[in-house]
C-alpha cells in the first residue's frame, strides 16, 4: 500500500499531478521488530486508530481528527512503495530525498484518506442486494481504470525485459513451489510473452483488484514495477476469478460479474487501446489472464485450502492445453 494516486490527478497533465505523500522516521520507541501493533499512535501531534495489520508486515492506521491515513512499515518497505509515483511522476528530487534520508527503524507514509468503501465492497454490497453489481458502479470502476490505463501510455519506456517481467509476475516464485510445473511453464511463458510483448512497457502496479481501488484512487502499490501496458486493466476484471463463490475454503469470493458485463467493459479498453493505435486488450486477454493466474497462484501457503484450489484451476485452464 502506498500514496494516494487520484483519479483527478490521473487525468491531469503530468506537472500539474497533486499527491500528498511523507516519510519519516519513527519515534524510538517503535524501533521493534513488531508483530501486533497498538490499537493507537500518536504522531507528529496527531492520533491514529489501527485500521489492519499487513499481511506483508506493518500497518495500516485512520487520524481521529482529520481524514489521513499512516501506513508504517520499514524504510525499504516505505521507499518500494514509493517508488510507483515517484517513478510515474519522474520526480527525481523526491526519490533521491527518500533514498538519502537516513531513518533507520520504521518509517511511516502519511497520505489522504481515499473513502470508506474500496470498490470491492460496493461491489460485494450490490451483488447482496440486487443479484448483481449494479451498472452505474461498475461503470465508475471502469472510469478509474481508464484513467490508470491512459496515465500508463503517457509514461511508457523501453522495451519490456522478459526477465523482470517473469520475476514480477512470480513465475520464479510458483516454479519452486510447483517443480513438476516447470516444463509447461517454460512453454507457456513464451507463448503468452509473445503476445503481451507487442504492448509497450509502463509501470504496472501487478496487484490491480477492486479492492485496491477506490473512486478517488488506487493503493496498494508495494508490487509495481515495469510491465505490458494493459495487464492491469486485465488484471482490474479477472482477479476475482480467483477466488471460489462459495465452499469450505479461508477465503471465497463476493461477488461475480454477468457475461454482459465483462464483454461491455472488454469493448471499452478495446475502444480506447484503439484511440493509442495499440492492439485491442481483448486480443491479449488469456495471456494476461495467464500471467495474473501465475500471480494468484504464488505464495498462498497460508491458505492451503485455497492455494489447492487455485493450483486445481490454474492447471485446468493453462496448462492441459499446453
């Protein structure tokens, strides 16, 4: 989780983009190796409410006063996830003075506060209530998405390196938990890279879900690195995929969407990859699904249940058909 992205700011110009974002040293008596923090903190003059603790390490925590949040983790922690707007925005000054800043200890990040609801639990209260996600916030989310997606095709660079983006996408990772995976990995990698490969490399967030995304901004930015522009608009749609509808497992998944639905969200990014004279996302769909599958798959020992399931599905639609 990281510094508030907006969607206003998103669809500015680039110097004219507004973030709030701050990192400083903890005070000493939270230089600890922490595994539960405390139900409050007071920094800088201001007291915070603990929100959750990262599954990741660190925490997440709201101002009684004033709508800020604080994310506390360790200074590595901090400047990863700062790098996604720093190196978006190519602001060079405000990179060199997080790297420099010797904070030792936690380090924590204040920014604005997003809204009480992510997007996945407006879409899990709408698919309660009415059967279905309603229209009219769907609509919204694509709204955000968009303006993720034409950010990233303003700022593109060089051409995508096939071994970071199979880093990035936990190939490595899912190799090693899966050593009878590894041939038809190796095949299917290079089948699908040579389709997302035709897309230009942007910044991509990897973690791209509707929980991580809110109608005035994004979070979660601690997996960002360089990848195919319209991963994340893929990524944006399929990810709850991944999780069962129901069934005795740790986590199932609250909502789905109506065929409808995918196909008039799929005819908007094809609509405005077509306006940046790039191949419609459409055309690329498995193999972005292939990539966020791996993604899914990796690093879920926690959940056992859940990780056999994914693995189950995984193999079903990727790799039989190798």
């Amino acid at each position: 989780r990281n510094v508030l992205i907006s969607t206003e700011a998103m669809r500015e110009e680039i110097d004219e983009v507004q973030l709030i974002h701050r990192i400083t040293p903890l005070p000493h008596s939270y230089y600890m190796d922490k595994t539960d923090w405390p139900t409050t903190l007071s920094i800088e003059g201001e007291t915070y409410t603990l929100l959750a603790q990262r599954r990741q390490g660190g925490a997440i925590y709201r101002a009684i006063d004033t709508d800020r949040i604080l994310r506390i983790g360790t200074p590595a922690g901090m400047e990863t996830e700062n790098r996604f707007p720093g190196r978006w925005l190519n602001n060079d000054s405000y990179r060199k003075t997080i790297r420099d800043r010797d904070i030792g200890g936690f380090a924590y990040i204040l920014e604005e506060f997003l809204g009480e609801q992510h997007f996945g639990a407006i879409f899990a209260r709408g698919f309660a209530e009415e059967g279905m996600i309603p229209t009219a916030s769907l609509e919204e989310y694509g709204s955000v998405i968009r303006s993720l997606l034409r950010s990233q095709a303003s700022h593109t660079s060089g051409p995508l390196d096939p071994d970071a983006f199979r880093r990035s996408t936990h190939i490595p990772i899912l190799r090693n938990e899966r050593p009878d995976w590894i041939t038809v990995l190796e095949r299917a990698f290079e089948r699908h890279w040579a389709t997302v490969s035709r897309y230009p490399s942007v910044l991509t967030h990897y973690d791209c879900n509707p929980y991580n995304a809110y109608p005035k901004g994004m979070i979660d930015f601690e997996t960002s690195g360089a990848g195919p522009w319209g991963y994340d608009a893929v990524s944006a749609i399929c990810a709850i995929g991944w999780f069962p509808e129901a069934g005795d497992f740790e986590r199932t998944g609250a909502y789905v969407y109506t065929d409808e639905q995918i196909a008039a969200y799929y005819h908007m990014l094809d609509t405005y990859a077509l306006e940046k004279n790039l191949p419609p996302i459409s055309e690329a769909r498995e193999a972005f699904e292939f990539f966020r599958g791996v993604w899914a798959c990796a690093r879920m020992g926690d959940v056992p249940k859940l990780q056999a399931w994914r693995y189950a599905r995984f193999e079903r639609i990727f790799l039989e058909r190798i």
